[in-house]
C-alpha cells in the first residue's frame, strides 16, 4: 500500500479519434475543442491507418497536396495502428452487427483490439460502447 498522496496514477485510456473528429479539429469547426483535448493532450492518441487516409484524402480534395502532407506527418506522430488479420476480421464482423461502413468498422475494431475510446462526431457511432459521440 502506497502512502496517502503518493499513489499511482492509473494512466489514461487511449484514444482513437476517428475521421470526422481530425477533420473537425483540423478546419477549427464548432467541435474543433472538443477534440483538441485527446489531439492535444498527453493521452496516447492512435490513428488507425483508414483513418489517416480518409483524413489525407479528405484534405487533398478541399486544399492541395502541401497540406495534406502536412497533416498526414502531424497524424504520424502519433501510434499509427495498420490494419492486420486480426482487426481486419473484427471490422467484418462489427460492420455486419453494428451495420456500419467499412472504415468505421475498421476504426471501430482498431479502437478495441486496444481497449481504446473512439472519440468521434459521426452518428454511425452513436450508441455503441467505447465511444464519445458528439453531435456535429
């Protein structure tokens, strides 16, 4: 047992922002705060890597491709997590039961192969466990 005051702090739980949420922070939108706290604070933010292409190609379309590389390094300082056999299976089966599009299933079973929080704007997400929505 710890003496009072010197306990350990459990650490935070990671977090997965989805798309809509990088894109929402990165165009300073209404929600843009909101998720300014997982992308700028000390939590461990990992980007599944359909995320970072959803988001890169997101930007390529509405700014040019100097921005987007930009971005696509800013996101790569976090934990990128590739889509394997193992997440890529859970996607599959999360899409069907939860009937969400590809890339959320994909970010959804990234976010749980490593007990991770989805933070995301997105209503597909709405509901489901193990996520923060916030209504855009």
């Amino acid at each position: 047992m710890n003496a009072p005051g010197t306990e350990t702090e459990k650490p935070s739980r990671s977090r997965v922002v989805d798309s809509s949420g990088w894109i929402e922070y990165l165009r300073d939108g209404a929600n843009a705060a909101v998720f300014a706290a997982p992308l700028e604070g000390e939590t461990e933010v990992l980007v599944p890597t359909i995320a970072l292409t959803e988001v890169v190609r997101f930007s390529l379309r509405e700014t040019n491709e100097t921005t987007a590389l930009e971005i696509a390094a800013q996101m790569q300082q976090r934990t990128l997590v590739p889509l394997d056999a193992s997440i890529a299976l859970d996607a599959a089966r999360l899409g069907i039961v939860h009937r969400l599009p590809l890339a959320d299933s994909i970010i959804l079973a990234t976010a749980r192969a490593h007990d991770a929080e989805v933070w995301t704007q997105d209503a597909d997400f709405e509901g489901l466990d193990g996520v923060r929505y916030v209504p855009a």
